[in-house]
C-alpha cells in the first residue's frame, strides 16, 4: 500500500515497520547497525535527521 493512500496518523505505523523491516535484513550482515526501530530513531534524532519516505518525494 502507498503511503500517500495512509491516513496521517497512521504514516508512523508505516515508517516504523518500515524501518523494522530494514533493520531485519541488515542486523546479521552490517557491522554497528542498530538492533531496534527505536535505537534507530534516537540516534536520528541525535544527529538531527530526519527520514521520508521516498513515494513522498516524487511528483
């Protein structure tokens, strides 16, 4: 499903299954990757970033 067809409150859920997802495939391959969704998310956020989804990037 597009995350543009998501609700707002529901575009969280998305990102973070997303990002869990991710996490997944890369914790047994990539060395300092973090473990968790929310490691993940505070050390973004301590860098100051931020993600998007790519689909809300395009035209």
């Amino acid at each position: 499903m597009s995350a543009r067809c998501l609700p707002p409150e529901e575009t969280l859920g998305e990102v973070d299954r997303r990002l869990a997802d991710a996490l997944r495939q890369v914790a047994n391959s990539a060395l300092g990757m973090p473990g968790s969704v929310d490691t993940f998310k505070a050390m973004l956020d301590r860098a100051d970033l931020a993600l998007v989804l790519k689909e809300e990037l395009r035209p």
